[in-house]
C-alpha cells in the first residue's frame, strides 16, 4: 500500500475582512510603479490621457510580477 501525497490545506482568509501584509505590499509597489511610469510618461510626452494608459498598464504587469516575486 503506497502512502498518499500530503494534502495543501487552503489559507482562510482573515475573519475581519483585513487584507493580508503580502496583498498590501503587492497592491502599494504596484500602484506606486503605476504612478511613477504615468508621471514619467506625463513629463515626456505632456499628454495625459497616454499618461493615464501607461500607468494603468504599468500597475496590471507590475502587480503580476511582485505577486510572483513576494511568493
């Protein structure tokens, strides 16, 4: 008889209704990258509706990129 694999428990989130410190840090670097690259964009180009386009995207890439970086 083999032994079965552990099973992964899922995490139950917080009975409060609080967000977790890691979905915090993930939300706050990513919308702070957005603002940087808009502002930047902003500066360069004097155009605020490309500014708007480019840190919308800015915060959807970073906020995938420290979800897989703050693992």
């Amino acid at each position: 008889m083999t032994a079965s694999p552990p099973t992964n428990t899922p995490v139950q989130p917080d009975p409060d209704g609080r967000i977790s410190l890691r979905v915090a840090v993930i939300a706050t670097l990513s919308v702070l990258s957005g603002t940087v690259a808009g502002s930047l964009t902003w500066l360069a180009h004097d155009n605020i509706a490309n500014a708007v386009l480019v840190g919308l995207g800015t915060v959807a890439a970073a906020y995938v990129f420290f979800q897989r970086l703050i693992h």
